[in-house]
C-alpha cells in the first residue's frame, strides 16, 4: 500500500495551483515546459525537452528490469476562468486561458509520483519513464510527436489517469477493453455560384446545399451503418457569406464525428460523399451546359449563363484512434487498485470522448482511468472544459497513489500485467 506524507501531498497541490495559475494553450507550453524541467532538476532527476513543448525522465530504479511510462498532458483551453469563492487563490492569470480540463492536475501528481519514487528508488526493481505531453486537445495531438521523439522507447507498458468533473470525489473508474471513441474532425467547403438574388436561376446557392446536408446527413449515416454501432456526429460551425443580397460563393460546415471503430468512421465518411455527390447533382442540374439558343430572339440575361457545377470538398482529418485498455494489464490493475483504494469502479460506461492517449495503447499495453474530482457538498460538480470546473484537491493524493500503486507493481510483478508477453 502506498502512503504519502504530508509534505508530498501539499507539495503537488501547490505545483497544481501554479500550473493552474499559468495555463497555455496546446503547443503554446512553454513555462509550463520550464516549470517541469526546473521542477524535475531540482530534484535531481535528468531530463530532455520533446515534441516541441513536452518533457521525457526517468527514474532509474534498483536493477534494469521492465520500464513503464506514466502519461501526463499539459495544455489548457481558450476559455475565460469564471471566477467563484474556490479558485479565488489559484485564479488563471493568462486571461482567456483556463486548465478546464484537470491537465494541471495530472503534471502535478506525476510529478508527486516522481518524487515519491525517488525516495524510494532502492527499493523500485525497475524504470519509471515520466512523459509530459503538450497539446492533447487539438487534432491529431501531441501523443504523436511523443512517440516520434522516443518517448516509448524501451518502455513495456503505459498509465495514465483523467480527473473528472462530475464524478464522486476520488471514484476510479475504467473498463477494459474499447473506452473512447475515435474522433474525426470534418470540414465540408461547398462551391456554388454566386451572383445577384434577382436571377436565382443563374446561381447555385451553397447556403441550401450545406442546409440540405445538415439536415439529411444523420439519416444517411445511419443507412450505412450497422445499427448496433454507435456513433455520434456534431456540427460546430457554419461559415458563408458577407451581403445580405447576394447568393455568396462558397459555404463551410464543420464539425466532429465520434464512434468506437474506426471502420465506423470510413463508413460516416463515405456516407458524406454520397449525400454531397448527391446534392451537387441535384443542385447542378441545368447548370451544366449553356442555355439553350433560340435565333428568333435575342435571349434575355437570365437566359444566358456559361457551364458551371457546384462542387465541394471533405476534409475529415485522421482520427484520435478508439482507446482499448489492455485486457489482461487492466484484469490484474483492478485487483490492485481494488485491493488498496476504495472507489474502484472496472465497468465504468464506455464514453464518446476522444483521448491522444489511445496512440499510445495501440502501441504497448496499458491503460486509462479517469478519476473523479467532483464534490457536491462544497459546490464542485462543473463538467470539464466548462469556465467553471475545478476539482476538490484531494483528488490529488488519490492520483498520484494510483500511478504509483500500478508502477511499483507492474515493476514487481510484470508478468500478470502482460499475460503471455512477460
Ligand atoms: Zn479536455
Ligand atoms: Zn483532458
């Protein structure tokens, strides 16, 4: 059983209020790059700069068994901090940026982790790799560029831990197998053809066939599907136009798309390409050739219009791939966690969010978990990424025990975390 001092558990909680206090956008991380080296420094563990703005250590234990890597992200989200009687201390001071999403946290408590390790490495039969992660909340994030710098190098498997708005104070919480979904971003640019209100049958209005596709395209998703597939597909933003007068030129729609399967998503996007091929015919047709002469009189100007289809173009960037925690490392880490925490939920609801963390998943075995910061008795039950979330700290004590409770036994232990593969 881990146990903290008080020191330590004070420790992280004013690292997570300085992190919090100091919040950077995705890939903007650069005192929050500083504040870790320095942190890491200090207490006299070596470490390098990665995927731009990200940071890789170790902590060498006694002995060059197995390596496990635990997984902290470390940007904030343009969202003005509403101020209440909790963050009053902490408050952002980078207006219009805000750690709504926990990240400030998880730095936090994986450095708490890494200091605790450090106090004990004589008796740690094994690596520690801490990865410090930029910019996890914009597509295709930082895991990637993690990854491409080294940061699994020689490592066997991986953790990471989520704090939660609006789950009970400390619950744990995960599920084995798929947990996340995969998650696109599209963008539809239509092309019509613009020109004055008065002759509507000379222009093609873009502003119809984007409505047209908003309005028909969750039906020709589910056409396409397998009914037993879930999947979810939100629009974000409309774009087109400048004059009140004029059928504009070009309109943009976008949005996110979100299922367990990434076979679902090819099936979402080649549901778009019918519908949109669809309506450039539909919109199209007549359009396509020059109207036709007639010699006994002079045609009139809304007869005369040069050959012109309508035409679009689907951007649907690659996926944050589903998250799949590994059956037989998350089979062992419930007896663990169960054994020495007392909220541990192993058949938490699989989710539609997406997560950078699943990169790492496809390529060791290992797992997610969130954990819940919520507390409703003092007021804290905001959702993440709402302009009020903040977390009742205790979470962090809890935290940080999960990472170390599932390091030191997976460095003790690794063959019942990796089944066959030990
Ligand atoms: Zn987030
Ligand atoms: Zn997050």
């Amino acid at each position: 059983m881990i146990e903290l001092d008080d020191s330590l558990v004070s420790w992280v909680r004013d690292l997570r209020r300085w992190f919090h206090s100091h919040p950077e956008p995705s890939f903007k991380e650069h005192q929050t790059q500083e504040k870790v080296v320095q942190v890491l420094s200090d207490l006299g563990i070596e470490c390098r700069r990665a995927g731009q703005t990200g940071v890789i250590a170790d902590v060498r234990g006694n002995g060059p068994r197995r390596t496990i890597a635990l997984r902290a992200d470390m940007d904030a989200l343009r969202i003005k901090e509403a101020e209440t009687e909790l963050n009053r201390e902490y408050r952002s001071q980078n207006d219009g940026v805000m750690h709504a999403c926990g990240h400030d946290a998880h730095m936090a408590m994986l450095l708490g982790a890494a200091r605790w390790l450090l106090e004990h490495w004589d008796r740690l039969p094994g690596n520690v790799r801490l990865i410090f992660q930029p910019a996890e909340e914009v597509p295709p994030g930082g895991a990637g560029l993690m990854i491409a710098d080294g940061c699994l190098e020689g490592v066997d498997a991986i953790v990471a831990v989520h704090v939660f708005g609006n789950m009970p104070l400390s619950r744990i919480g995960f599920r084995s197998g798929p947990f996340m979904a995969a998650t696109r971003t599209f963008k539809v640019t239509i092309k019509g053809k613009p020109g004055h209100h008065m002759c509507p049958q000379n222009n093609i209005d873009p502003i119809q066939i984007a409505a047209r596709f908003v309005s028909t395209i969750q039906t020709d998703i589910r056409q396409r599907l397998n009914p037993n597939a879930r999947y979810v597909l939100g629009f974000g933003e409309v774009h087109s136009g400048s004059q009140h007068n004029q059928t504009p030129a070009e309109a943009e729609v976008v949005g996110t798309f979100r299922s367990y399967d990434v076979r679902d998503s090819e099936t979402i996007v080649a549901a778009m390409k019918s519908n949109l091929d669809g309506l450039m015919e539909t919109f199209g047709a007549g359009h396509d050739r020059i109207a036709p002469g007639n010699s006994d009189r002079v045609p009139s100007p809304s007869e005369v219009q040069s050959p012109f289809s309508p035409s679009y173009i689907l951007e649907a960037e690659p996926a944050y791939p589903p998250l799949v925690n590994n059956p037989a490392f998350t089979r062992r880490a419930t007896e663990v966690l169960r054994a020495s925490l007392p909220n541990v939920d192993d058949d938490m609801e699989p989710n539609l969010g997406g997560e950078d963390f699943a990169s790492y998943l496809q390529e060791r075995p290992g797992m997610f978990l969130f954990l819940g910061g919520g507390n409703p008795e003092r007021g804290i039950t905001a959702m993440n990424h709402s302009d009020r979330f903040d977390m009742d700290e205790a979470v962090l004590a809890t935290g940080t025990k999960v990472l170390l409770t599932l390091a030191t036994d997976f460095l003790t232990d690794p063959a019942s975390y990796l089944g066959r593969l030990a």
